[in-house]
C-alpha cells in the first residue's frame, strides 16, 4: 500500500540528493555554497546601477532626518552663551 507524499518529496529512506536517508550532510561545503551564494547576489546588487541611486536617495534621505534632529536638540551653554538664569 503507497503513501501519499508532496511533490518534489523523495521516497522513505532517501535524502533529496537522492542518497540513503542516513548521510549527514557536509556542513562546511553547504555553508561555503550559502556564502558563495550571498556574495554573487551582492556583487550583482553593487553592479546594479539603480541599486546604487536607490541606495544614494536613502542615504540623503537620512543624512537630511539626522541634521534636522541635531538641529532640534538643545544646546548646552557654551562659553558666549548665557545660561538660564535663576533667580533665588
């Protein structure tokens, strides 16, 4: 009697490489794939020049947010500027 089981599933007792079921995977080689991976999508995004003006807006976009909040804090007194004063 067969079970049924998902598309693209591999039989009982095999690994989706298509292997027995009880080989462990190699850990430093799936890691190294991961990072080869990540880095070709990175290089592709750096190449990308509308990635670049995207990423340029942004950092506009914050450097104009932060120099409003600086603008915005208040200042401490400095040598030429007088404090407040309290009247006793």
């Amino acid at each position: 009697m067969s079970t049924a089981r998902a598309p693209g599933t591999p039989p009982d007792g095999e690994s989706p490489a298509g292997g027995a079921g009880n080989e462990t995977p190699d850990l430093a080689a799936l890691a190294q794939d991961w990072i080869t991976l990540w880095q070709s999508e990175i290089s592709a995004l750096v190449a990308d020049r509308e990635m670049q003006e995207a990423w340029q807006a942004l950092a506009g976009l914050w450097a104009g947010v932060l120099a409003s909040a600086i603008q915005a804090m208040p200042r401490e007194p400095g040598p030429r500027e007088p404090g407040p004063r309290h009247h006793e």
